[in-house]
C-alpha cells in the first residue's frame, strides 16, 4: 500500500476479533480498496492470526 501512495492505521481489535483500521492517502477513496481490505489485509491477517474475525475500515 505505501509504494502506490497509502498506508492503513490500526485503530482497534476487539474482543469479538473485529480489526478496525483507518486508510490513509491515496487509498482513502479509491474504488480499490474494499478489495485490498478483504483480499489483501483480511486474508492475511486470518491466515497468521485465526482469532480475527474480519476487518473494517472506519472513517476519519
């Protein structure tokens, strides 16, 4: 995400395994990134961390 011009904040997990993150620069608004968020950051997170139960973006 930071080589195209974005980062992602975590902004929360909670108890239930729900991450909560914030994005940041070009990724805020671009059409993209739903698909990152599931395909990359969720898909990732659950393979490495099997409590998180999903992952959410909150806005600013």
């Amino acid at each position: 995400m930071q080589d195209d011009g974005g980062d992602i904040e975590l902004v929360e997990v909670t108890d239930s395994g729900l991450v909560r993150i914030r994005l940041h620069g070009a990724c805020v608004g671009c059409p993209s990134s739903s698909m990152t968020l599931r395909i990359g950051i969720e898909q990732n997170l659950r393979e490495h961390v099997p409590e998180v139960s999903g992952v959410v973006a909150v806005e600013s």
